[in-house]
C-alpha cells in the first residue's frame, strides 16, 4: 500500500508592531507568511507605515525610565496610553492596505521597553529567596484588541526570562530567513537605541547579543543641544573630529567585557549616562563630542565582533539596519574599525526600520502555531519555549454610558 502525504501550502497574513528603545515612534508592517510542512517557506512584507510619538509622549517616557523620575501614576496611565497609540498604528495601516480586520490573523505587539533588568538578584521566596530578574514593556493588549478585534500576542520576552534567560535579543528568527547565505559567517547589526547583533555563523548555531549603545547617546546629545531629535544622516558628527582619549575612556566599560549572552539598555545608556558624559567632555566642541559619541558606538559594535564573533568564526558580511543604517557617518567608521563589507538590510528589501516589526510578526506566527521561536544560546534561557501571551477581543465601538 502506498501512501501518499500532501503538504499543503497555508498563507497567513499577520500585523508587526515595533516601539524600539530610540522612542521615535511606532513601526506597523503588514507581513505575507507562507509555511510548508509546519515550516515558513516565505514572509513578504506588503505594506507598513510609522506613528511618530509627539515630543510631549516621548518626554513623559522617557521620564518613566529613569528610577529618579518614574511616578507610578504616569506609568500606569501610559501602559493604557499606549495601547490606544498602538491601536491607532494598526488602523492606520488597515486603512492604508485596505484589509479587513478579520483577514488578519493577529498582531504581534512588542510594546515600548520601560525598565530591562536581565541580571538576577535576590528576590523573597516563600521557603527561601532566590534570584530573578525582569523586563517590562508598557501598551495594553486588551486596548489593542478592544479597537481593532484582532488577536493581540505580546509579553513576548516573559516566558524566556521566566526560563533564567535575559529575554533578548528576540530577532534572529527572521534574520535567519533574510540574511543567511551559505559557507558565509554573516552579522546582522540592529543599531536602534541600542545596537544588537545577530550572528549567522558558516558552521554551527545562530547566536546574538547586544553590543552596547547605538543611537541613543548621540540622539540625547543632539537634543540637548540643538532639539532636534537625531543627526541627519551623521552630518554633525562628519563636521567634528575624534576625540581619541575620551573614546578609549569610554570603552573602558565593564559591559564590553561580559560574554555573551547578555543585553542592555536605557537604565544604563540613558540620561544619566549621559550627563557624566557632558561632564567628561567639557574641553570639546559640540561637533567633536558628536563625532566621538557617534565613534564610541562604531568602536563598540566593532570591539564586540574581535571579541566574540571573529575570533570562532571569522566574519564576511556586515548588514546593518536599524535607524543607524542612514547615518553615512557611523557607517563609515564602522567600516574602517572592521575592514569588512558593510551593507544595509535594504539591500535585500528589508526597510532599515521595518525588520524588527516583521520579527515580531513571525514570532506571533510561531506563537499561534505552538512553536518555540527563543534561541538559548542568545538569550540564555534553560530551554526553548513558545513565547508571548494571546489576547481575544472582539471589536467594541467606543459609545457613552446610558447612566
């Protein structure tokens, strides 16, 4: 007897929501998903657009991810806040695309990271104490579902931590499906807020890790001292020079050192980092502190490659997205610390600012389906597991109370 197994073809169409740690704004991408035999053949983005926040919304968050200034009050109005914001990015984008809610699958949410805290401390136990650590992203699910009648996945990085993990990085899911190319060691740098590295490497295990600060130093620099929210294309930095010694100062930086995994974020590269450096560089010039800050994150992200990438490795290919990616400036000094090919993921027809939207569009994907999409050896959890938590609402229209 024979028998004859058919794999059939299932497309799906899913809605990504990104909110990175630059606080610019939201990313929504409408994503195409075709899986084979329980396996993603292809994701093709359709469509996305971008919410930018108002100055007044980035000012309030930012002031809630500072332990000196978070007021429990704001926090929680803004967890709400901000599921009406993400709400919005959605039905912009389905009015833009001209979907139906009910052809959307779900929308995978990341939320916008308030507090990262991946280092285990003691924590009260009912027998005995024991040590954990934690992440909090804020932009109420039910909110996003409530407006939209989608199902909303999000909390995505909880089941990893609740594994002792760090719960991030989190993208290499779909670095893997963009960027891998055979017998190459490939690195795929996100430089956001802050720079992460997905590492494809010609033989063995996919791993990745956060190398530190990306735009977020230069972004708080620029604003502070000309209100604009970032540097064009790198132009003030283009016009500094280098400050050499306050670069190696910088680097002098005991998170260098630690071996991945291991992430970061604004509780360390926010703004009281910041000050002590405009308290460091007083004998600078403006555009020779942007030139060094912009350098300081190029010598990083390359520090990390000698350290923990070239060495096992090698490394042929550099594809960089991320906001950084239209800084010509911290490319080009990128570049010349690494003396390797540098290309941007727009290359390969991946926006600069899209691919961590469409990450979480393909981590909600394997969530419906009840597949593990965490990598242990980058997060550092015990084990894989299936992340985020899915949340059912139907669409109710917003009408005053009879009472």
């Amino acid at each position: 007897m024979y028998h004859i197994l058919i794999h059939m073809k299932k497309t799906s169409l899913l809605i990504g929501l990104m909110s990175g740690t630059s606080m610019d704004g939201i990313d929504a991408v409408l994503v195409e998903i075709i899986e084979e035999a329980s396996a993603i053949k292809a994701i093709t983005l359709l469509d996305m657009t971008s919410i930018e926040y108002t100055p007044e919304l980035k000012t309030l968050l930012l002031g809630l991810c500072s332990a000196q200034t978070t007021d429990i009050d704001t926090l929680t109005r803004a967890h709400f806040g901000l599921g009406e914001w993400n709400a919005q990015a959605v039905l912009q984008l389905l009015d833009k695309t001209k979907k139906n809610p009910k052809e959307i699958a779900a929308i995978g949410m990341h939320g916008q990271t308030i507090w990262h805290a991946p280092t285990k401390l003691p924590f009260p136990g009912i027998a005995h104490p024991f040590e954990i650590g934690g992440t909090l992203q804020i932009g109420n699910p039910q909110v996003v579902a409530l407006r939209t009648g989608i199902p909303v996945i999000s909390d995505f990085r909880a089941a990893d931590i609740a594994l002792g993990g760090e719960g991030a990085p989190l993208a290499l899911i779909i670095d893997h499906l963009f960027f891998s190319e055979t017998g190459k060691t490939v690195a795929v740098q996100n430089i956001g807020g802050i720079g992460n590295v997905t590492v494809l490497p010609k033989a063995g295990e996919l791993y990745a890790f956060d190398t530190g600060p990306g735009n977020m130093i230069i972004d708080a620099l620029v604003q502070r001292y000309t209100g604009r929210p970032y540097d064009a294309g790198g132009s003030l930095a283009a016009r500094g020079k280098i400050d050499e010694a306050l670069l190696h100062r910088l680097m002098d930086d005991p998170y260098f050192a630690l071996s991945p995994p291991k992430s970061t974020g604004r509780e360390v590269y926010g703004s009281h980092y910041v000050q002590r450096l405009i308290d460091r560089a007083e004998h600078l010039s403006f555009e020779n502190l942007i030139a060094t800050a912009t350098a300081f994150t190029a010598y990083s992200i390359a520090d990390s490659y000698k350290r923990f990438i070239m060495p096992e490795h090698g490394l042929d290919r550099v594809v960089v997205s991320g906001g950084g990616a239209r800084n010509k400036t911290l490319l080009s000094y990128l570049e010349s610390y690494l003396d390797r090919e540098i290309v941007t993921g727009e290359a390969y027809g991946v926006p600069d600012q899209g691919r961590e939207a469409m990450a979480f569009a393909l981590l909600a994907h394997e969530s419906l389906n009840k597949r593990p999409a965490n990598f242990p050896l980058a997060t550092g959890a015990r084990k894989r597991t299936i992340l985020g938590t899915i949340t059912l609402q139907e669409k109710i229209d917003i009408v005053e109370p009879s009472w």
